[in-house]
C-alpha cells in the first residue's frame, strides 16, 4: 500500500553552468509529493498523514521564500548575504534531481516504522516537469 502527500514552496535559484535561461536568478513555484510504500498497521495506515507532515514539512519550510545556493556559487552568496536575505548553501547544483535526492536522504535520516519499505520524491518544478528518486529497504 501507498500513501502520498503535496508540499509546495516558492524558491529562488539559479544554475550557474547552464546555457540557457536557467543561469540567470529566478525563482519557482515547488510541489513536491512524498510517498510511502509499506504494509498497512493493525489500525489500518502505513504511516499517519500527522508523521508525514511532521517529518517534511520543517524541511520544506527551511527553503520556502529563501535562495537555494550551490557552495561554489560564491557571488551570489555575497550577494544575499549583503541583502541579509534569507538562502540557504548546499552541496549540489539546485536542479529538481538533486534536490529530489536531498530530500529523500533528509527523509531517510529519521527513524521511521518497520512496516515502510519504500520512500519516493517527486520534485516539481513547474506543472509539467519533475524528478523522482525512491529508496528502497
Ligand atoms: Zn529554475
């Protein structure tokens, strides 16, 4: 069985190698979909909607209205920071890959029911484009 629930948050970002428009500051309205797949409980859920929420929800709120900023992208570091605006430096280029992958290891990193075998992100980017990974144990 599997359950899933939306996120959404507006980010800045910019992908410094890109050749097209993308190497250029702007910013986009995020959905993400977070699924479980595991045995149903003796109460009948895979995992309460309440954990779900509990466990993604302060991830999300973290980068929402903020700059997601890739460590070698020094100027727009100093930039923000002189702006005092909110960003956040991370490891990776911002594409909705890796950010797909850095929500499902923050997601994996909590200690979550035996009855899980299976976690999913979808990150959205726009309404017609997203990445997914899924880790399974
Ligand atoms: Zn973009």
């Amino acid at each position: 069985m599997k359950i899933a629930k939306e996120f959404r948050w507006e980010m800045g970002h910019r992908l410094k190698f890109h050749k097209g428009k993308c190497i250029n500051l702007h910013g986009h309205s995020y959905k993400m979909m977070v699924e479980f797949t595991g045995d149903v409980d003796e109460n009948g859920m895979v995992l309460d909607y309440y954990d779900v929420k509990e466990i993604v929800a302060p991830l999300v709120e973290e980068l929402d209205h903020g700059f997601l900023v890739y460590e070698n992208d020094t100027e727009l570091q100093e930039m923000l920071k002189k702006l005092n605006s909110k960003h956040t430096v991370v490891k990776f280029e911002s594409t909705a890959e890796n950010l797909c992958k850095y929500f499902l290891e923050k997601i994996a990193e909590r200690e979550l029911p035996g009855n899980i075998n299976k976690i999913s992100v979808k990150v959205f980017e726009t309404e017609n484009t997203y990445a997914e990974e899924e880790l399974i144990f």
